[in-house]
C-alpha cells in the first residue's frame, strides 16, 4: 500500500473513530471479530436477527459459552454497540461491512443469509454519510466463490452500488479454531483477495490492525477458494483414515496410522465416529458445487462425501453394534464436535444419539451444555459427571473435554461396563478388569492398550 490510498484513509477513520465498523452476523467469527478490532480502538456496531445473541455481546459474552476454559473471549466492552436494528449501522457511520452470517443449512451449503444481508448492507451504504470514504463489504463467511459473481455482485447492482465505484469488494476467509486458544484471529495468516488491488490494499490495512500476518490472494475469488480447498484436504486425509480403519479390520488402524505420521510429511490422522463441525464436512460439498457435480476430476471427493455420509451407522452396524447390545443404561459424554467449545454442527454425538434410541435409558452429558440444551437439542435427559457414571453398563466418550481427560473416573466405572472411547482420552486408564475398553479404530478391544509399546499422540476431532 502506499500510504495515501483508500486503505490509509479507511484505517485512520476507523482509528480516530470517525467511522465504524459493522459485522453482519454476531456468531463465533463475527463476534471475535468485533472483539479483536474494538481492543484495537474501532468502533464496532454488530447486528444479528437472534435477540439472544445480541443480548449475550451486551453482556460482554463474545463466545456463545462463557465457560470455555480456554480460548476464552469475553469482555465487556465500550467500543462494541449489538443490535438487532441493522439501521443502527447508518446513525454509526459504518464504513466498512464484515459478513459473518452462516452459509450452511444442516450440512448443505446455502447462501440464503448472504442473499438476506447483502441489500440491507446497500441499503446503510446508500443512506450514509460515508465521510468521503468508499465503504467496503468484505465476506469472512466461508462461500462457494463463484457467489460472489451470482450474489454479491448482482446485488450490490440490483441496489445501485456499483461494485469498484460506490463500494470495495472482497473475501477474508476465516480459519480459526475456537477449541483452545491456540489458532486464533491474531496468530492465523490471514488470507485476503479483493475485486480490485484498490480492495486488496484496503483489506491488508484493515486486518494489519488485528492479524499478525497478511496473505494477499490475487483476487477475492482466490481469496475464497483458499478456504474451500484447504478444508478439502484436511476432509480427505480425516476420510481416508475413516475408510481405511474399516477397509482393513484386521488391523489396529489407529496404531498403524499414528506410526506413519512419524514420518515428516504425513499428519497424525485418527480413525474417529465421524467428521463434525460446519467447516470440514461441508469442504467437499462446496468445491463440488464450484467444479461441478460431474466433474470427472473430483470422483475421489464424491466418493469421501458418500462414504460420509452414512459413515457413524455404517461404524455402528459393523464395529459398535455387537460391542453395545447389552447395554441397558448408556451415557454419551460430549455434544460438541470438538473439545472444549460449544459447537455441536453435525456432531457424531447427534448420530450416535440416533443409533442409540432404543436404549432403555440413553442419557448425554456435556460440561458446555445446560440440562436444558441438552433436553432441546437431543431430546433426552443428561447426568451428572462423573459421578452418574456408575449407573451406566455403556458410555461412549465422544468429545474429549478437559473435563473429560482430567476427570477420575476409574472408581465410578462399574465392572462389565463398555467403554466407546473415540480418540482414545482413556486409553491409560486402569479400569476394573471386566470393563470392556474399545477406543475407536482398533482392531478389538483386548488390543487396545497392550500392543502399544510407545505413547501414542491423539488428534482432534476435524
Ligand atoms: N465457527 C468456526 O469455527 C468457523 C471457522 C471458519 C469459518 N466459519 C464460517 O463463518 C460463518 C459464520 O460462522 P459462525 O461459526 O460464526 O456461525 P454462528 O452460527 O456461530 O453465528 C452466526 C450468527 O449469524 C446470525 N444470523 C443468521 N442469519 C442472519 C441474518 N440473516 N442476518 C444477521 N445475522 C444472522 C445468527 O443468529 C448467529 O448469531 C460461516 O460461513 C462459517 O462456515 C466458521
């Protein structure tokens, strides 16, 4: 940048105060948005339909749990204004437009929140006075990119802002993962593409103010694919130690794969109950969408979208099934995809809950999730942890929370129980003798402990 263009002048608005910013979509990424930027000294204005959410950021709740031991953002704060009036976004002189709205309906892709955000946005853009500066809309939702030319762009026309004239256009693509702190908004290289360099140059002043390092794209359409494609990857190596846990039965799969990853370039993948969250699983879907469903290039991929689909019954019919049947009183220990966060998008634990039903008592336990939620989301009653535990004959360790891995539990366990445990977080527990421990991926369950001959690292969930 040079230092007199439309980025100086945007950033040092934003930093005097003059002008703000606004976030479309107070989730997780919108929310932690707002909250790296107003420590900075931005004005943020945040909107977003659901009352509750709103009310959660007035109270400092940036997160939607304040009990995340870890990753923890939560502040209240005096440069943050929630509403759920987007003509807030006019009386605030906001300049530059951040979308953080969903774009996945259960485990589809769906721009319908893109399409909902993206008139009102021309709406405060038409009605503002901008201060002599273009304003911006700058998409962090993760998007198929070719919406950008048949969303972003006709709508923006349809309204009379002209995409390069009256408004600055570009993808950010967020990465961060909010199960601990570790890969976060500020230490993640930041991916950014504008329509035009004008843009670009925008977006790297921009996120120059809250992200350690800036990785401008050649475009937004870059910028966009970036995210689909490394998800991509991921999903495929998470499918593949998948299928081969099943593809080779007479092997301890997870023992296999965690001594391949001691070569240096092939990750630790292990076998697990499925692929949750709203990022990974739906990678595939959206870089089919954009090769087309036909692609004869992309069969690996419709395969893995296949097989993952019925993966955790399939799992069940083949390897739980037998181990479980006698199981009259079952608790599942975890809701959330991942540890430590209260996110449960496509949650295995959802599909176990499925396969489960028939059990006389099916309970679920997670620490991040009220008696209420659980009741609300899953349909069934939860327990107390861990000390319920000795009333159960099955648990199925899903999410390995903290609470979880730290938790003494080997006393509570009664004898003959089965223990499903998905990545292994009590793989070094002594139990009782006649408890039956199965960590998923092994080849049954008297292996499971005694053939390994080195501690062997877990990875998580996606
Ligand atoms: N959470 C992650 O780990 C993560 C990581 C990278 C990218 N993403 C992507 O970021 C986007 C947002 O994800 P999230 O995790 O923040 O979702 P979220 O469900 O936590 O939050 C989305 C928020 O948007 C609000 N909303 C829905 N429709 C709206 C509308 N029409 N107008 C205004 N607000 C609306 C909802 O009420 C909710 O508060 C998605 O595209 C997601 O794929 C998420």
């Amino acid at each position: 940048m040079d230092g007199t263009g439309a980025g100086k002048r945007t950033v040092d608005a934003l930093m005097s105060q003059t002008a703000a910013l606004g976030v479309w979509g107070c989730g997780h990424i919108g929310a932690s948005a707002m909250y790296h930027f107003s420590r900075q000294g931005v004005r943020c204005v945040g909107y977003d339909i659901a009352a509750s959410r709103v009310q959660e950021i007035r109270e400092g709740r940036f997160l939607t749990t304040d009990i995340v031991p870890t990753g923890h953002v939560r502040e209240e704060n005096p440069n943050v204004t929630a509403t759920t009036n987007w003509r807030d976004m006019v009386t605030n002189q906001v300049v530059v437009h951040l979308v953080a709205v969903p774009t996945e309906r259960g485990a589809e892709p769906s721009s319908a929140a893109l399409e909902d955000v993206i008139p009102l946005i021309c709406e405060v853009i038409r009605q503002s006075d901008t201060v002599g500066i273009v304003p911006a809309v700058i998409i962090e939702s993760t998007i198929q990119p070719t919406w950008i030319d048949t969303v972003v762009l006709p709508k923006l026309l349809a309204s009379g802002v002209h995409p390069g004239v009256a408004v600055l256009v570009g993808a950010a693509p967020r990465r961060d993962w909010f199960s601990g702190s570790e890969h976060n908004l500020e230490n993640l290289p930041r991916i950014v593409g504008g329509s035009s360099d004008e843009a670009t140059d925008l977006m790297v002043a921009l996120y120059s103010l809250v992200c350690r390092e800036i990785v401008p794209a050649r475009d937004a359409y870059h910028a966009a694919f970036t995210k689909v494609i490394e998800n991509l990857i991921r999903f495929q190596g998470l499918a593949l130690g998948n299928t081969l846990s099943l593809a080779f039965p007479q092997y301890d799969m997870t023992h296999v794969l965690s001594l391949a990853s001691t070569k240096w370039n092939i990750p630790l993948y292990h076998p697990s109950m499925g692929i949750g969250g709203h990022c990974i699983p739906l990678a595939p879907r959206y870089a089919l969408a954009e090769g087309g469903l036909d692609n004869p290039y992309l069969g690996t991929v419709r395969d893995a979208v296949q097989l993952n689909d019925g993966y955790f019954s399939h799992l069940y019919a083949v390897r739980l099934r037998e181990l479980l049947k006698d199981c009259r009183s079952i608790v599942i220990l975890g809701l959330a995809y991942t540890a430590d966060a209260k996110m449960h998008k496509l949650s295995p634990a959802l599909d176990a809950l499925d396969c489960l039903r028939d059990t006389p008592r099916l309970r679920l336990h997670d620490p991040y999730y009220s008696a209420d939620d659980i009741e609300d989301i899953c349909g069934v009653a939860t327990l107390e942890f861990p000390r319920d535990l000795s009333d159960c004959d099955g648990i199925i360790l899903v999410t390995p929370h903290t609470a979880y891995r730290q938790a003494g539990v080997e006393s509570i366990v009664r004898p003959g129980t089965v223990i499903v445990d998905n990545f292994g977080a009590w793989r070094d527990r002594t139990f009782a003798p006649s408890v039956r421990y199965h960590e998923v991926g092994r080849r049954y369950l008297e292996d499971a402990r005694d053939a390994i001959r080195y501690p062997e690292t877990s990875s998580s969930a996606s």
